[in-house]
C-alpha cells in the first residue's frame, strides 16, 4: 500500500513538473499571436492598466489539462498503479468532466474573442453543470453544517447545480487584479490537492497538482513580468472556476475510499474560496440594492475598495492571497476543536466585520476628497 502511495505522488510530481514546462513554452507564444492578432484588454474607466494587454492567457489551461491528465492516466495503467476504484467510479467521472470542460472552454474562448450576452453564459454553464452531476457528483450530505446531515438526491443536484455556476462566475469576476484569481486558485488546489491525497483519490489531486503546474507560469507572466503581461481572460477564469467547483463536489460527495467522513468538511472546501464566493454574494447584493443588475459593471470588489484605498495592486493581490491562506490554515484547525457552525459564525463574522471596515475607510477618503475639491473651488473663487 505504501508503495502504491509512493508511486501515486512520483507520477503527481512528474505531471505537476510537465504541465510547468509546457505552459512556460506555451504562453510566450500566445502572447506573440496576442500582439500580432491585436487581441487586447483595453483600459476604460474600471480598470487600472494604462495600455492594451494581452487576454487570451486561458486558452492554454483546457488543452494542457487534459493533455498532462491523460498522460498521468497513461501512466498508472502501464504501470497498473491503479485499483478498481479508478475504472468504477474516476473514469465515468472525468469522461462527464472532460465534456463539460470543452463546453466552459469554448463558451471562454467565443466571450475572449467576440463576446457573449449573460443569458446565454447562464444557459452554457447550465449545460456543463448537468455534466458533473449528471455523473453522479453533487451535495448528498452538509455534515451538520448549519445542522443538516443527509439531504434528498433533487435537492443536493439542485444545490450543486447553483454551486457550481456560482462559483465559475465568482472566479470569473474577482479576476480584476494581476494574480488574484491566480493567486487565490493556487492556494484553494494546494488544499484540494492534499485533501484528494489524504483520501487516496490520486487521479484528482493529480489533476489539482498540474492545475498547479500549469498556473505558475501563468502567475510569474500576469503578475511579474514587466514586459510580457497577459491576462487569462475569461476563458482562463471560467475554466478555473469550473475546474474548482467540480473537485469541490466531488470532496464533499463522500469518498468510496472514506470510512468516516469529517465533521465539517463542506464548510473546509468551501472556505478555501471564502473570498471570491462571499465577494460575489456581496457585490450582487449592493448592485440588487441599488436596483442594478447583479452582474452588472462596477468597482464593488473587494480589490477595488483596497486600490481605492490608495494600496498599491501587488499589495492588495498579496493581502488578499495571504488572508485567504490564513482562512484555510486556521478553519483546518479550528474545526478539529470547534463545531462547523461555530467556525462559520467566525468565518461570516470576519468577512462582514473586514468589508465594513473597508467601506468606512472608503467613505472617510471620499468625504476628505470631497472637502479638499470644495476649499479649493472656494480659494479659486476669492482669487477671481
């Protein structure tokens, strides 16, 4: 057993190692037929960069996916370091997978290039959340979160449905800031990844560690590079949001491998993107309130306040990836000593107590702009 475990994590490391590469090739050359094509992220009132950018960084994330993943596959059955459980259950799963993925992709990819209305997105994302329950994946037990255990099969495929479109578009709209959607993904599959190992699903924190792989790349040329930026555009955002909402579900959806299950494990997985979910949940409300639509355009995210506030781009990706981390690493504990409920409490408490924080330091900032505007409109005044 041992050595099956040993040999899972070599093939994990080598997919995570190839993913690297290939994205490191890929990504240069993306951004040259970028340029060459004139496909650009252009600068408007919302956004903070000054010239055009590239946007097609998430045209790569599918094809190398399911290229390092079918090559893992590849190398447990030659090897046959694999199970029953592999063929039984992970192959019906990732063929559902792979299917709803090519639709997310396709859907990014036409959103990047020519747009697509809302409606139509919703319809779209529909079709791809059928594919993962439709295999079987979906919500059949909160484990006592807000004290509910087992629920009724309608009720955990229409819960998940919801998830999982929820959070596609979550990530999809944090992806505001350079290296924040990255950012925040790597840190909730570094915790996908160790739990799938921890529960002997090798096939998924595979696929979690070549994410990862492909993602560092991605990283180093949106956040660092000074002269080779590229955004992930929609296709890249979506693709992640889909991505992470599937191994969402598919952890919470009690493993075969699992004799007992933790208490608390949906609200673990959840808090790994407790971010982005409970931005997204905020800015739809303000929008609602104000008699907008929830998705439309503004400068509501949590990243906007934090510029607004006068912090610089990479301070706010780094502040909000550190406290994300923060979130998982302390829930993780908390939750061997306290109640799910308790450390949700705690969890909504912080969120609420951080963003109105944020929102008075924003309202003072502009009350003092304000002020400045008027002494100076009275100065101009008295001179004239």
């Amino acid at each position: 057993m041992e050595e099956i475990k040993l040999y899972n994590i070599v093939i994990i490391v080598i997919a995570c190692v190839i993913a690297i590469i290939i994205e490191m090739m890929l990504l240069p050359r993306v951004i040259y037929i970028a340029k060459k094509k004139r496909l650009f992220d252009l600068p408007d009132k919302r956004k903070k960069h000054s010239c055009p950018i590239p946007r097609l960084g998430g045209i790569t994330f599918t094809p190398v996916i399911l290229l390092v993943a079918l090559f893992s596959l590849f190398l447990r059955f030659r090897f046959q370091i694999w199970d029953e459980e592999l063929f039984f259950y992970r192959i019906p799963e990732i063929l559902l997978l792979v299917c709803g993925l090519l639709v997310i992709y396709l859907l990014g990819a036409k959103d990047d290039l020519v747009g697509v209305g809302f409606k139509k997105k919703f319809v779209i994302q529909f079709v791809a959340s059928l594919c993962i329950v439709g295999s079987g994946v979906y919500i059949d037990n909160l484990y006592g979160l807000l004290g509910i255990y087992e629920i009724p099969d309608i009720i955990g495929v229409l819960l998940s449905i919801g998830l999982i479109m929820f959070t596609t578009n979550a990530i999809n709209l944090i992806d505001g800031a350079d290296g924040l959607a990255s950012g925040v993904s790597l840190v909730a599959l570094v915790m996908y990844g160790i739990l799938f190992g921890l529960y002997g699903m090798w096939t998924y924190a595979g696929i979690a560690f070549i994410m990862i792989g492909l993602l560092m790349p991605f990283f180093y040329y949106n956040f660092f590079h000074p002269t080779r930026k590229i955004f992930m555009g929609d296709t890249g955002s979506l693709t992640l949001g889909y991505m992470l909402a599937f191994m969402m579900l598919r952890l919470v959806k009690y493993p075969p491998s699992v004799d007992v299950v933790p208490s608390g494990l949906l609200l673990l997985v959840l808090v790994a993107l407790f971010i982005p979910l409970f931005d997204a949940l905020k800015v739809m409300f303000v929008r609602i309130s104000m008699g907008r639509a929830p998705f439309s355009p503004d400068r509501n995210h949590i990243h906007h306040k934090l510029i607004d506030l006068g912090i610089s781009k990479k301070r706010t990706v780094f502040v909000i990836v550190l406290t994300s981390t923060f979130l998982i690493v302390s829930n993780w504990v908390l939750l061997s000593y306290l109640n799910c409920n308790i450390v949700l409490v705690l969890d909504l408490g912080l969120g609420l107590l951080i963003n109105m924080f944020i929102y008075r330091r924003t309202r003072q900032m502009q009350q003092v702009k304000g002020g400045v505007v008027e002494i100076e409109a009275e100065q101009v005044l008295e001179k004239e």
